[in-house]
C-alpha cells in the first residue's frame, strides 16, 4: 500500500527531539511492506537525512521564520495555544490540507494516517472527503484535551472521527476522552468503540539497549559519586510529566536512601518552578536537570540509571500524560520503571515484575516505590531483566509496524 503519515512534528535532523517517534512509526510502517510519505509543515531545521521513505514539507506563511507551529511549539506548559499560533493556525490547516490532496493525486496515495486528530485528523478527512481516500487518525494526546477545551476544535475533532474509519491511540483512556466528545446516544450510533483501537509507540531495541559506554562522562558531568544510586526522568517539564510529585517524594527517599541523586532531563515551563520547589524542600543537591539531551545521547542516561521515573498526571486543566513513549525506551535499556496507573501504563509496565503502577499525584506511593527499588538490588536487576524482555519481544517497532500495517489492510481490503 502507499501509505502517507500526516503530521505536524518529526525529528527533523539527526538526535531531533521533536517526536523522534514518529521516525519508529514511519520505518516500521514501511518495513512491514509499505510505500510510505511523510507530510510535515516547513521548519528551517529539517536537514537532509537519509530515510528509507519519502518526507515532504509544505509552506503555510511567509517570510520562512513566521513557521512556528508544531515540533512541540504550539503549546504552552502543553496547555494553551500560544498567541501567534492562533493567528497562524488558519493558515496552516488551509495550505497543509492543500498539500495533503496535491501528494495524495501525485502519488496515488491508498491510505492516510494523521498524527494527532487536531490538526491533522481534521485536515486528512477533509481530503478523505474530496477525494475518496481512506484515513486512520492517531491521538497521541494534547488534541483530544484541545477539543474540549474550544467549539471550533471540538468541531474539528468530531468531525474528523466520524470520517475517519479507525482511530488509534498509545492510552485506551485518551479513546475514551475522545468519545467524550459526543453524547452517549452519538457515540453508540457512530459505533466508535468499534472504530477504537489502542496500539502504542514503540522502541527500535537496537539502539536503545544496555550499554556501559559513556557512563564515566556522564557521570563527571553530573557530579554523582559511584556510590550514589541513580534515578532517572526524561520528558518535557510541563506540568502533566508530574515531576512535582517526584521532587516531593525526595525528602522522604533520602531519609532512609541519602546516597540517591534524581537526575530529570528536558527542558519547559516548569523548570524554573520545580528547581525552586526543590531548594524548598531542601533536597536542591540531590538533584540534577541538565536540560535538554540530544536523542542520540539518551541511551547513555537511561543506561546511566538505575530506576526510571515518570509520574504522569491529569493536570489542572484536564491534559492527560500518559503512554509516553520514554517509558518504553527505558525499558528496551533494561530499567525497572515507576509510574502511574493509567490505562496506557498498563499495556507495557507489568506491576510487580517489571516496575510499580502507582496512583497519580501521590508522592508517599512514589517514595515507596522508589524505597523498595534502591533498596534491593536483585528487584531491581530481577525487574530489568523483564523490561527487556517486554520492548524487546512485544514493543519493537518491527511489531508495532505490523500491527499498524494490519490494521490498514483490514480497513483497505474490508
């Protein structure tokens, strides 16, 4: 099948932190047998890589530097529009929608999988519309939260589920958001639990893998002794990560465990309020935020730690964090992993054998979790064993490509 994946961020030059993912999904598409395009709004960035698919970019204003939608820029602390995105939205759905049925007549695309259901869901159905082509919408997240947020996006965003004929997501729970949307009497005509289904980023197992290289860099750049244990954050510092919760679970960590050092890796909104929230609760120099890491270095943090943490929340506003794809990167580089017990969690952390589900927002759950795995090293050694074992067999991009592609024969040949 010729395939195009619609969306509005990928990793644009080489260790791009910008949805590196969607580098796996696109690959993995095409092993499986696929003719695969990427479709992208124009960043300056973009530099020539060799891929084994074809990315096209489209222009959506003018003069070049006004290009400031998507590659996770469009949000603030992932919550609101920012101001310029409001004027340059309209612009970028019309001439992204524009390109999109130019490359679909081009190229006899056979099917359209759009990245996020806002914008992109929306844009592909209208081509879906126009020109009979099939599309598959994905919901990573902050677009379903959008949706409820606004009468235009909700709109948008029913819209879009309603032609597209299957829609997929990394969280069961984000499906079930979606059809929120929609009264109940909606949601029951339009059959959408049918047209669910969840199937998750995965992790190229290859390239993150344990390794001991580089650890002795690391470790003189973050100052940790090699008699301190390592526990390890990696996400974009917004509130919905939940790091907040981490950092006030520290006290309780380093009463029983002192020699422990919480390393969280990004960059965003939050990082000045949690370094202060940690100089407040007097636990600043058992911590380290070193910002932002290229991707390709981030194999070596995850191998540098002995635990990953991340404490996904619900925010205040109603976004939802959860199925991150850094959880399953730490998996494939053998960590035992703690986060919240939210329905995308639950597909790959299994409680009790490859890491600890916990409540959210609960920083005595997070201690004790935390306590128990600095505490022994055969759980942690036992629990990464089986973190492994999981990215390896059941998370690669190979199977999750063939799941995806699966999925599309179904829906093409059905």
């Amino acid at each position: 099948m010729r395939i195009c994946i619609l969306t509005h961020t990928f990793p644009r030059f080489s260790g791009d932190t910008a949805a590196p993912f969607m580098d796996g999904v696109a690959g993995g598409i095409k092993n499986a047998g696929n003719e695969v395009y990427v479709l992208a709004p124009f960043s300056k960035l973009f530099k020539n890589i060799k891929r084994d698919y074809k990315v096209i970019t489209y222009k959506y204003v003018f003069p070049d530097f006004l290009h400031k939608l998507g590659y996770s820029e469009t949000l603030s602390d992932d919550k609101k529009l920012k101001i310029l995105s409001l004027f340059l939205s309209p612009l970028m759905l019309l001439f992204g929608t524009i390109a999109l049925y130019r490359l679909v007549k081009k190229e006899r695309i056979d099917l359209i999988n759009a990245h996020w259901i806002l914008p992109n869901g929306f844009m592909a159905c209208v081509v879906s519309v126009l020109t009979g082509v099939l599309v598959v919408s994905t919901l990573p997240g902050s677009d379903v939260y959008l949706a409820n947020k606004n009468i235009l996006f909700k709109m948008m965003a029913r819209f879009a589920t309603r032609y597209s004929r299957a829609v997929t997501s990394n969280s069961p729970q984000l499906l079930d958001d979606l059809a929120s949307i929609y009264s109940r009497d909606e949601a029951v005509a339009l059959n959408l639990k049918k047209k669910f289904f969840p199937i998750i980023y995965g992790v190229d197992p290859h390239k993150f893998k344990p390794m001991r290289q580089n650890l002795e860099k690391i470790r003189r750049e973050l100052k940790v002794r090699k008699n301190q244990r390592v526990v390890l954050g990696v996400g974009r510092l917004v509130a919905k990560k939940g790091f907040r919760y981490l950092i006030e679970a520290a006290p309780l960590i380093l009463k029983k465990h002192p020699n422990t050092v919480f390393v969280v890796t990004g960059e965003g909104e939050q990082k000045n309020i949690l370094e202060e929230l940690s100089v407040k609760l007097k636990v600043a120099r058992n911590f380290r935020f070193p910002g932002r890491i290229n991707y390709k270095d981030l194999v070596n943090y995850y191998n540098f730690a002995d635990v990953f943490i991340l404490p996904s929340i619900r925010d205040e506003e109603g976004n939802l964090d959860d199925q991150s794809v850094s959880v399953v990167e730490a998996m494939a580089c053998g960590k035992p992993i703690v986060t919240t017990d939210f329905p995308g969690y639950r597909i790959v952390v299994e409680d009790g054998r490859s890491g600890y589900l916990i409540k959210e927002k609960r920083s005595d759950l997070i201690a004790k979790a935390l306590v128990k795995m600095v505490s022994s090293k055969a759980l942690r050694v036992e629990m990464s064993k089986r973190s492994r074992h999981l990215a390896l067999n059941k998370f690669s991009w190979k199977a999750i490509g063939k799941q995806y592609s699966g999925l599309f024969d179904s829906i093409y040949n059905g």
